[in-house]
C-alpha cells in the first residue's frame, strides 16, 4: 500500500473542503435535517493542516495493517500489535469518544452492543418477548458473518439507504412524534376511548417501519441461504404477504411475526375499525376476516409489535457488533 506524500495529502484536503458544503447538504438529505450551507467553508491554516496530519496517519496506520499476515496473528506479540494499530485506527476515525485509558476496539463493541438492546428506561419492554427477539436477530448476524457472507448483507444494507423508505424510516425514528409515542406507550395504564383512539394510532405508525423492516429481513435471509439477495427496490415491490410468507417458511421468525397482525395492519390502512365504548372493545376488519381487540389487550399487542420494531430498525448493528466480537476475541490473549 502506498503512502501518500504530503502535498498529494493538502491536495486532498483542498478538494474535500471545496466540496464540504455539498457533502453536509447531502447529508443533511439523508437524515432528515435542515442543514443547508450554500457559501464555503471557512477553515483556518491550522485547522487544515491538522485535517492533512490526520490523513496522512490514517494512511501510515493502514499500511502496517495490511503487511500484518493472517498467519503471524498466531503468535501474541503480533496478536497484541495488530490490536494496537486497530485500536489506534479506532480513534483517529471516531475522535474524542473513547473514554481515556479504555481499549478502543471492546469499548466499541460494547458500544455496538447496547445500541442492539432497547432503551433500559421503557419497562414495559421487560413484560414483551424482546430477549426472544433480539435473540433470534443476534443469531442471523453471527450467521451470516461467520459464513463469510457481512459484504453481501452490507451491500443490501448500502442499498437500502440510497432508497426513499430509510430516508422515512430515519425521520421517523429520530422525530418527536416517535419519541412522545413510545414514552406514551410505556406511561398508559387505564384505557378508555381516547387512549384507544391513540393507541389505533401508534400501531399505525408501528406496522409501517415494522413493514419496511421485512423487506430487509428477507433480504438478510436470502443473504444467510445462498450469500446474495435481490435489490431493496425488487423486496420493496414484493407484496407484503409474499414477503411475510418466505420468512415463516424459517422457524427462527415465528415469534417476530407472530407480534404483528396482518389483518389489524390492513384494517387501519382501510380505515375499517371500529370502537365500542360500551364494549371496551375495537373490532379491525379485513375482505371478510375480523379481529377483535379488547382496549387491554389491544395495549399489549401494541407493546408487542413496538418491542419487535426495537430489535428490527438495529439490523446493521447487530452485525457490527458480531464483527467487533469476533475481531476482539481473536486479538485477545490465548487463554
């Protein structure tokens, strides 16, 4: 691997910078925000000599990395100098969020690894089958790692986010709509017809990532089964019962699927529920098939689903969490 010189380094930055406005739009695109600088960047000397110093490390980092050989990785000097030079790649690429004086590589994947779990403060989480779930989505990323198949699903996962449905997805997670309707969900205790109302509302919003969410999960299991899937845009189009029906074919999602309800997800689309008051009931109808739903245990399905959406919208974590265990363990000291 080739170093490159410093003035191929200031180049580099000069053209970064120049475009940076354009990058940030870009960005801001992706995520949903409005951030949209229209002038250029102003960056001091200084400022653009540390970016070139920065670049020029990552480079000389990269270089003794790759004339490390898979078979020296056997012996512990080597095992603990490759660790070093992964740790110090670590921290140049993510700076200043490493605690000081901890390993780099276990502190990121244990970063990975509470990123995959539900937010500890939702107690109603702790009453759903989530462990199940994360469980089961846990073993499909170590699956398809150890299988050596992580570039496919990152491809799939690269291809998922060029597409409109992450960009919605992203909005959706990250808005205040979603955070006030999962605090909701974990606070209501008594249901009446307003909190029923609401409830119809927030499994609504529920069933459309859990939606989105299939697509990509079939498109992992076609990546577990053979090592490649279909574009995001051919899953997409697939009907939703196609796709629900080639992940029951698999005994490892009965129980994610088994959280959603494909007749209440129609109804709410066709706006053909109904609540009894009296009755303390909603009844969802579908072409013919109906489904009713005590207010109380219409709030545990509503749980159920969002705790399913929980393990489902970290799929691509769960798999950098596997990654980083794996490269951990294997720089660890033999025991």
């Amino acid at each position: 691997m080739a170093i490159p010189t410093e003035d191929e380094i200031s180049a580099f930055v000069n053209e970064l910078l120049r475009h940076g406005p354009e990058i940030a739009s870009a960005l801001g695109d992706y995520f949903g925000a409005e951030f949209k600088p229209s002038g250029k960047w102003k960056v001091s000397r200084r400022e653009k000599k540390k970016l070139a110093g920065q670049i020029g490390r990552f480079a000389k980092i990269s270089n003794e990395i790759s004339l490390v050989r898979r078979e020296d990785l056997e012996k512990p000097a080597v095992r603990r100098h490759f660790r070093s030079l992964t740790n110090q790649m670590l921290r140049l690429l993510v700076e200043r969020e490493f605690p000081r004086g901890e390993d780099e590589l276990r502190w990121q994947k244990w970063t990975y690894w509470w990123q995959t779990k539900a937010a500890y403060s939702l107690k109603f989480v702790r009453r759903t089958k989530y462990a199940s779930y994360h469980k089961t989505l846990l073993s499909l990323a170590r699956s398809i790692y150890y299988a050596g198949r992580r570039v496919s699903a990152e491809n799939l996962f690269g291809d998922f986010q060029t597409s409109p449905d992450s960009r919605a997805l992203v909005q959706t997670i990250v808005g205040r709509r979603w955070a006030r309707e999962i605090a909701y969900l974990d606070r209501v205790r008594h249901v009446d017809k307003r909190a029923a109302e609401r409830l119809v509302t927030i499994y609504h919003l529920l069933d459309g990532i859990f939606e989105k969410c299939v697509c990509l999960l079939v498109g992992l299991v076609e990546v577990d089964r053979i090592g490649e899937s279909r574009p995001f845009a051919d899953l997409k189009r697939r009907q939703l019962n196609a796709n629900l029906l080639s992940l029951s074919s698999d005994v490892r999602f009965t129980q994610i699927l088994g959280a959603f309800n494909k007749t209440i997800r129609n109804s709410l689309a066709h706006q053909t529920w109904a609540i009894s008051p009296s009755k303390k009931t909603i009844m969802f109808s579908d072409l013919g098939k109906h489904v009713e739903r005590g207010f109380a245990e219409f709030l545990k399905d509503t749980r159920e689903l969002a705790s399913v959406v929980f393990a489902l919208v970290e799929l691509r974590t769960f798999l950098a969490y596997v990654q980083f265990d794996h490269i951990d363990r294997s720089l660890s000291p033999v025991r």
